[in-house]
C-alpha cells in the first residue's frame, strides 16, 4: 500500500515541535502519538497517520482518491499552491476518506489534512466529504469526522462557500436515517468548517488545546478593539462556553470512540 | 460597472435595506423578536405577514439607514442570537406549513468576542442544516451583500434571486485582497478574481432569478420580487415534502468543479 510506503518514506526522518523546538525522530514521535515527549504539545498530524492511529489495521479502505483541484476561476497563485502542497504532502487534496472499523465497529471516516492548503475546503474536500456521508447514509454506520480547516477555499469563489451547504445537506440525510455523526475537532477547525459539518456531530470531541473559532483572532481583536484572552477559541474555550461534549486526549480517543460506537451499535438487547 | 463598484453600491448610503424591501413586499405584518435563548437582535428583522393572502414567514437582515440604525443592527452584521431567532421563526413556518422568504445583506456575520463566545460557527452550522431539511418552502433574496457563511445561514434555500447590482461571495474582496496580497487596498483586483456578480451567480447555479433594479421606482422593483416570489411559491406549494426536500438536496449537491480520474466533473460550463 502506497501509506505504509509512506510511513516507511518518513520514518528515518526527524520532526521538530513547534513550541519547544526540541527534535524527534518519526519513529519516537509516532509511538508518542505526535504529542511532543518534552512538552506534552500536540502536534498536527497528517490523514495518514491519523487514521494509522484510530482505525484498526488493514481495516481502512480509502475511497473517492483521484479527486483532484481545477483552478477554475484561474485565480492568482491557486495553480502553484496546488503544486506545492501536493509534492509536500503526496496528497492529492486536503481529506482523505474511507471506511474501516475502529476496535471492531465499522464506520466512515474523514480526516482532514491542515498540511494541504491549511486543509481550506474547496471542490474536492466538499465531494469528498459529501460521498463520505452518502457511503455512509447507504451501509447504515457511522462516521467520525476529523476536522481541521482554515475555512473555505477563496480561490474557488462562491463554489467553495456551496461546499459548506453541499457537506451539510448530506450530513442532514445522514442523521435524519438515525445515524450517528461524531466530530473530532482539531488543530485549527476555523471559518466555514466551523460553519459547517464542524458543528453538526451528534457527539463534539475536541483535542487538547486545539484552536476552534469561526472569525480570525485577529479580525475578532480589531473589532472588539481589546486584547483576547490566551485561551480565546481553544477547545477548552468552547467546552466551557458549550459548543463541545468532551476533550479527549489523543491516548484515549480509541476507547472514547468505541464506548460511543458500542453504545450506538444497533443490536440494543440488556444481556 | 465593475464587481467592484458592484459591491462599493451594494454600500452606498441610499440604497434600500431590509426594512425598504418588507415594507414594499410584504402586507399584514406583524413582527416578532428574540430568539428565546439569549437576547434579540436588532441585525435581523423578522415576522409573520401576507405575500397578496399567502401567509409568510419574512427574515431579513438589515443594515441600518442611518449611524444610530447602523450602530443597532452592527451595521448589518447578525450574532448567534440573530440567526437562532431566524431559524426559530423557520421552525415555526414549517409547523405551520408556510413558506419562508429571507432577504439577505451582510458583509459577514459579526465577528467580535461575544459572538465567538456563544457560537457564531455553531449557530450558522445549525441554521445551513436546519434550513436544507425544512419541510416547507424556502427562496432567499440578495439585494445587496451576500458576506460568506453570514449570508448562506439564510440562503440554503429552493431558489436564490440576486438583485441586479447584489454580490455573492465566499471571502470579502478586501479580506481576499489581505491574505493575498497583504494588501486590502487591492480589493478591485480580488473582486475581480472572486467573481462576485449576479451574472456569475447565475452562470454558476447559485441564483435562479436577475431581479433589474429600478432606481427612479422602488414599487416597481418590489412589484417584480413580488410576482417572481408567488409564481416560484405557489410552484413549491404543489410539491410534496419529499420531492421538495430531494430537489433542494440536489440544489446543492451539484456544487464542485474537481477532476476525477483525468475527467473534469461539474454542471457549470462556466466560460471566463
């Protein structure tokens, strides 16, 4: 499998945290699941890995993959950003979807990828998660969404604001059959990803400390004219204002997924 | 004119707001406020009244026409609050089984602490979703600023008319200019590049219906609104729920120009 290629591409490398520039190998950082051994930060982490960590092995079949982005409005810089991110991340847009079991119980999932574009929703993370809940509606199961975004994607204009009312009006179908939607919000879930299936799980995790808003800081500092608290917008910001069910930390988000998933499973019986 | 002088008009003071467009449209009113969790907001209007004897739920963003009126309505700009009042007043047109019709103007919703603190995301989320499976009928009007996910929380709609001169677009020209270019003096060149107009709105699927603008008659405009919205409304009525909502489904599904496999997949065939 080209992922496993993947890992194994990247496993001799080192990675540094971003807030105590401490260095790391890949290997050590995978085992600590990508929270720094020094200082306890989380750091992001790609679609791969993420679903390397939550969903059982050789469980995970990846679909809707040859999607790829048209710079249909030839919007300045859109073409060669695409290039970038493509050759940085092997990815050929910001999500990556399938479906697979997690400790057993079949789900969807889709995992956004801030390393792409800082994973901005346009066409192709639109249809890509909008087939993720379709797959999901058809086979009767659950998704688990993994967001991170830095809100619509402005080189695709209005066509990237419709993503957010396509994804919604899927997950829409999807709970309206009785199916479960878990979010698990991440660092940064911003602007229309907010706006959007961000906000529309039956259950809201949220990793530790992960940045979740819908304005900028820097436009919310300018209109409110005053300085924000540190915490502003973190996830334990919008626990405590209402907008999430729990933080997980990531060493327990696979036994806080599946107690979630047993207590949904269909066959309901007291034994 | 350029989309930019487009969207310099949609702010002129002058122009008609909200209030002009109820007022010019909608007969028997009776306003309701609040959105019976937290506060009313004053940035959207709304109420119950008549569309020549078919009874309406009206919800419409308004700027204000003077400081005092502009500094009230957050110069446009609704809070959680307001959308949780606008989706209140759609919960209540579905039980009653009449149709609901939003004119929309915002630069984008308010973007200040408080907003952020009693879920802005999470109040638009909620209208966008709630707005797709509402069982009864839906058109939203942009007469002047459609601002982003501000806009769409009152435009998951059956049908979507642009006024004339109205823009539509995902980022404001200058917010665009800004990340672009660190430069939010460029915001012609971004409105350009965003492609904002009725026209392309029209050419993209996102509006059904050009309302012209009649400048020296704003009876004769509000006249053109009126018809389109009872042709379109009596059209909608006739449909059963389930067709009704799988039609607004596709509305939306449609969106997205990507590639798959080699092969450019979209219903636009936009043409720059």
């Amino acid at each position: 499998m080209i992922f496993d290629k993947w890992i194994a591409a990247f496993s001799h490398e080192k990675l540094t945290c971003g807030a105590c520039k401490k260095e790391f190998s890949v290997k050590e950082l995978r085992k600590a699941l990508y929270i720094c051994p020094e200082c306890n930060k989380y750091m992001r982490i790609g679609g791969r890995e993420r679903i390397n960590q939550v969903v059982d092995k050789k469980s995970f079949e990846e679909f809707a993959t040859g999607l790829s982005s048209v710079d249909f409005l030839e919007f300045p810089g859109y073409s060669d950003k695409l290039t970038k991110a493509i050759d940085a991340t092997g990815e050929d847009d910001a999500v990556i979807c399938g479906h697979g079991t997690v400790n057993g119980y079949p789900c969807a999932i889709f995992v956004m990828d801030s390393r792409f574009m800082m994973a901005s929703m346009g066409s192709v993370v639109g249809e890509k998660i909008t087939r993720t809940f379709e797959y999901a509606t058809e086979h009767h199961i659950p998704v688990i969404g993994f967001t991170a975004s830095g809100g619509a994607r402005m080189q695709e204009g209005i066509i990237s604001l419709m993503q957010m009312a396509k994804c919604s009006a899927a997950v829409k179908k999807h709970s309206t059959e009785g199916n479960l939607y878990i979010t698990v919000l991440t660092d940064p879930t911003t602007g229309g990803v907010t706006a959007s299936f961000a906000m529309q799980g039956d259950i809201t995790l949220a990793e530790p400390n992960a940045l979740v808003g819908f304005a900028g800081r820097r436009v919310v500092e300018q209109t409110t004219k005053s300085q924000l608290p540190d915490n502003f917008q973190s996830a334990e910001f919008i626990l405590e204002h209402g907008f999430a069910d729990a933080i997980v930390p990531r060493e327990e988000l696979i036994d806080t997924l599946t107690t979630i998933l047993k207590l949904h499973r269909k066959e309901q019986a007291a034994g | 004119m350029t989309p930019y002088e487009k969207l310099k008009l949609t702010r002129q003071n002058g122009r008609p707001t909200g209030v002009a467009f109820i007022n010019g449209i909608i007969d028997d009113r009776i306003e309701l406020h609040g959105d019976r969790r937290y506060a009313e907001d004053a940035a959207i209007i709304s109420g119950i009244g008549s569309l020549d004897g078919m009874p309406v739920t009206y919800i419409a963003i308004e700027k204000g026409v003077d400081l005092a009126t502009r500094m009230k309505t957050n110069f446009g700009c609704p809070k959680p609050e307001g959308y949780r009042k606008a989706l209140r007043l759609m919960k209540q047109a579905e039980k009653f089984g009449r149709p609901v019709v939003c004119f929309v103007d915002t630069s984008g919703a308010y973007p200040g602490a408080e907003a952020e603190e009693r879920g802005q995301g999470e109040a638009i989320a909620e209208n966008i979703i709630e707005m797709l499976g509402l069982k009864t009928p839906t058109i939203s009007v942009v007469i002047g600023e459609g601002g982003s996910g501000g806009a769409l929380a009152l435009c998951s709609s059956d049908r979507v008319y642009m006024m004339e001169n109205a823009v539509y677009s995902v980022i404001s020209p200058e917010g665009c200019a800004s990340i672009l270019w660190k430069d939010a003096s460029r915001a012609e060149d971004a409105a350009q590049c965003l492609r904002i107009t009725a026209d392309d709105m029209k050419n993209f699927g996102v509006a059904e219906t050009i309302i012209p603008e009649n400048y020296e008659d704003f009876a004769a405009t509000c006249a053109v609104i009126k018809q389109n919205l009872k042709d379109d409304l009596n059209e909608l009525l006739k449909k059963d729920t389930d067709t009704l909502l799988e039609e607004r489904y596709l509305r939306f599904r449609k969106f997205g120009i990507y590639e798959e496999n080699g092969e450019t997949h979209g219903t636009v065939a936009y043409a720059l």
